[in-house]
C-alpha cells in the first residue's frame, strides 16, 4: 500500500512513519509537512491511505482531505488530532474518515487501524483487478507479458488457465507486407478465416495484438502437426497482404513461450532479407540468422575509399554488404544502426577534407536516412549508396572550391611540425587528393615542389639552432627531422655551400 502522512510537526510526521514502516516494511510511506505540499502532487490518485492532522498552516487538515477525496474517492483517511470537539468528528465522518484519532499516538491504535483499513484496501484492490481482467485489453497485456517471460505468479496462473495442454504448439506472428514496422497493428477481424480453418480442425487458437506497431499475434495448438502445416500454407494463400513467421514446434508453451515468441520474432525479421517470401518458419533460417554485427576496420576502410574514389557506388555497394553479412542473417535493426555508425565514423574521418558545418549537416542527413526502419536489404542499400553518394558530392565540392585553402592549412601543419617524416604522398592522402594532383596544387600555390619546401623549412631552422645554442650537430639534425647526420650535412652543404659546422664558425660570412 501506498501511505500519506500528513502533519506541521516534522517529529510527529516522523514518529507515526516510522511507526507505520516498523509494523508494514512493504508500505510506501511519504511525509509531507502541509495540505499545500500535499495537493501539489501528482501521485494522488495513487494513495491507499491518508493519515493527517487538522490544524495546518496555509490550509487545514480538513479542507485539504476534502479536495484529496475529490481527486481520489477510494482514499482512506484517518484523522490525528490534538482537538477532541464534536465539529471537527463530524466534519471528519462527512468526508467518509475511517477513524478520528486523538494525540498522542497510540502506536497499538494506529497498527489496529492499519489492521482493518488494509482488508478493505485488498477487497477493492481485487475488485478493480477482476474487472481489469473482463476486458480484451488487460488479456491482450497479459499475454503479452507471458510471451515476453514478465508475468507473476499470479498472472502465469491465469495463463494457465487460457492456454490448454496440446501436443504441439506453435507461436505465429502476423505482420503487413509494407515492413518490419508498421503504423497499426493487424486487424484481428480479419483473420477470421484463418481461426474458423484451425479450430474447425481442432485446434486452439488464440489471436492477440500485443506488440504495438508490429502485427499481431497467434498461439496454435493441436495434437496433428503435420496438418498445422497444411492449413498453414493454405492460410498464406487467404492473407495475402501479410507476411507469416513461426516458432519451432513446442510441446510445452506454458513453459517455454518466451523462446517461442523470440523464434517467431527472429523469423518475421528475416523478410529482411527475403521480401519475396510469405512464410518463414524459424528452423529454416535459425543457423544463418544472428544478433551482433560488427563491421571491421578493413570493411570501414574500404567505405571510405569508396566515398573518395571514383569507384561506381551501386557495385560497391551490393560488393560491401555482401562482404559484410556473408552467407548470415544479421539482426535487421543492429545491421542498420551499425551502419550508421559506420557512416558517420567514415564522415569524421574526412574532418581534412570537409567544413564543420559540412559534417554536422550530412551527420543529421545519414542520421535521418539510415535511422528510418528498412523493410529489406535492398532498401538499406538504396539509402547506403545515397548517403555515400551525398558524402562524395561535399567533398569533391569543398576540394574544387577549397584547394588553396586546403594547401595553406597543409603549409601551416609543415610549419608547426617540420621536424617529422612527411611525404607527398601521406600529405595528399590526409587531405583526401590524388598525390599527382596534389602536387601540381602545392607548386601552383607556394612556388616550389612539395620537398623542396620542407627541407627548406628545416634547413632555415637548423641555421638559426646552430648559432643560437651549443647542441651538437647530430642533436640538431634530429630536431629538424634528419635521423642521418651524413645525409643532413650533404644536404645543408648542397643547400648553402658550407657544412653546419662551418656555418656555426663562419656563420655571418655565409
């Protein structure tokens, strides 16, 4: 039961709590302070008991049990007060209070009254559970609560008593050909044939809705499983705007419906990857199909040259996702999310060669395409190649548009780290453009050849080290980026007609 206790004094609020939880550890019990605390709430409704005072700042006791009652009539209230007068026991009868207590509490009086008010609470707590039951709705959530393996004790014992015991059982969902997700969930009237054919036969069928948005439902049971087939391939022929997947057979559903109910799931997933299919049963596709799916570096790497290159996006695509699923059957949902996140893995790693604002934009645009639920694999492969397609776009756009801009932050990153390996080629990788084309682009904009520039920049440095510290010449060479001490002195000779070691002696000669 949920508990209300309601008093301006902090240590009478804590006493009667503390009394109420000693003598019922599985109440919840809230304290409040004031009827104005208390009518803020948004748990009224919820309450099975009030326990309060009447004279309260702001409001009193008794005006705020009159409102609490209006907002929730099957509220018990016991009143506590300081105040034995008449009126205010028969204000309290009126508002339907089961008790009207004196202080100080009596903690036997208040276990006494918990005693008595919690029959009542359990009658009209069952009372509104019957009812509950009497509707499609709550066996509907029943069912669905068995099929997923949630429901109590007390709700597996009704099951039991909806659920005969049959030779054989079958676990089928029913879902709409448009797709794996769908806006409503199938009519039920519609099936109508489907559970005359079965139960005409002999068999139990029970038809139920529980999954919001993804068809419906169907347990069968029998004794003839071979003629459940049958009548299973003659129903594909009467619903043909639907897809039909089921479970291996079970011989006991009460106690395996939740691994029935996955079966039949994973089949109904599989029109992934066969739309042309009306019926999968789970045991035809159980090897092939699996849960994770993790795409390799290797295949992530390959996207991204695919994005970059002139490669024709259609074959690359149908190759990718081939190599990517193999001969299996993964999960629709993690397939679909992994690739996104391969998309967008592939889209951060081109931060050389695309704006910020360019990567938010085709992050939200893949995000929206991809994040949207597929009904097959061709459909994914349709939004993969559009997506890569949208990618390549931008980044042949920003490098057309871009190449000077492009070749001064490749001038300022030489700048800043001259002393490490650099090659034209790594550099044009790194910005995303053929070496050839990058290189004609460096001469164009700097006036030099691509190792030209950075032995100048290193030699430039070496200079101003050798005659502004005391390191030795091999020390030097390794700070501008020459591991060869040898290689580094022919090179400053050829560049300046002197050793480094002549320079450092005769440097403002030279």
């Amino acid at each position: 039961m949920k508990v209300l206790v309601v008093d301006d004094e902090p240590r009478h609020t804590r006493i009667l709590a503390q009394i109420i939880k000693a003598y019922r550890h599985n109440y919840e019990v809230i304290e409040a302070l004031s009827g104005t605390e208390v009518l803020k709430r948004n748990d009224l409704k919820e309450f099975d008991l009030v326990f309060s005072d009447i004279r309260m700042p702001e409001i009193d006791g008794l005006s705020m049990l009159e409102q609490l009652s209006k907002c929730n009539p099957r509220i018990k209230i016991v009143i506590i007060s300081g105040y034995g007068e008449f009126e205010y026991a028969r204000k309290a009868l009126s508002l339907s209070a089961c008790q009207y207590i004196l202080k100080p509490i009596n903690p036997k009086m208040i276990c006494d009254v918990i005693d008595q008010i919690e029959s009542s609470v359990i009658s009209q707590r069952n009372a509104r559970m019957y009812r509950k039951k009497l509707s499609s709705h709550y066996r509907n959530h029943l069912i669905s609560k068995w099929l997923s393996g949630k429901c109590s004790d007390d709700e597996y014992a009704e099951i039991k008593k909806i659920i005969p015991t049959c030779r054989y059982n079958l676990i089928m969902k029913i879902t709409p050909r448009n797709g794996i997700h769908v806006g409503k969930d199938v009519e039920l009237s519609k099936l109508g044939k489907f559970r005359t054919a079965f139960r005409d036969r002999g068999f139990f069928v029970l038809t139920c809705a529980p999954d919001q948005g993804s068809g419906c439902t169907c347990i069968i049971g029998g004794e003839d499983l071979s003629l459940a087939r049958t009548l299973l391939a003659e129903t594909v022929g009467e619903l043909p705007e639907y897809n039909i997947a089921l479970s291996s057979p079970e011989t006991d559903i009460l106690g395996n419906c939740k691994q029935c109910h996955d079966q039949a799931c994973i089949a109904s997933a599989c029109f992934f990857y066969m739309p042309d299919n009306r019926m999968i049963w789970y045991e035809e596709i159980a090897a092939r199909f699996r849960k994770d799916i993790l795409i390799t570096p290797k295949a992530e790497d390959e996207c991204l040259k695919a994005v970059i290159s002139e490669m024709d996006l259609a074959s690359w695509t149908e190759s990718w996702i081939c190599s990517v699923i193999g001969d299996t059957y993964p999960d629709p949902l993690i397939l679909t999310d992994e690739i996104k996140r391969v998309l967008v893995r592939v889209l951060n790693r081109l931060g050389n060669a695309l704006t910020e604002s360019d990567i938010v934009s085709l992050e939200r645009s893949i995000g929206e395409s991809i994040q949207e639920k597929c009904p097959s694999v061709e459909a994914l492969k349709d939004r993969i190649r559009s997506c890569t397609a949208m990618i390549r776009h931008t980044v042949q756009m920003y490098r057309n548009d871009r190449a000077g801009h492009i070749i001064e932050r490749c001038i300022e990153e030489i700048r800043e780290n001259y002393y490490m390996d650099y090659s034209l080629t790594e550099m044009a990788e790194k910005y995303y453009f053929n070496p050839s084309y990058f290189s004609t682009l460096f001469k164009k904009h700097t006036g030099v050849h691509f190792t030209d520039f950075l032995i100048t920049l290193r030699i430039e440095r070496a200079k101003q080290l050798l005659l502004e510290t005391n390191d030795k010449i091999y020390q030097i060479a390794n700070k501008v980026g020459y591991q060869d001490v040898k290689y580094f002195t022919r090179i400053f000779k050829k560049k300046y007609g002197c050793t480094p070691e002549e320079y450092r002696m005769y440097g403002a000669k030279f």
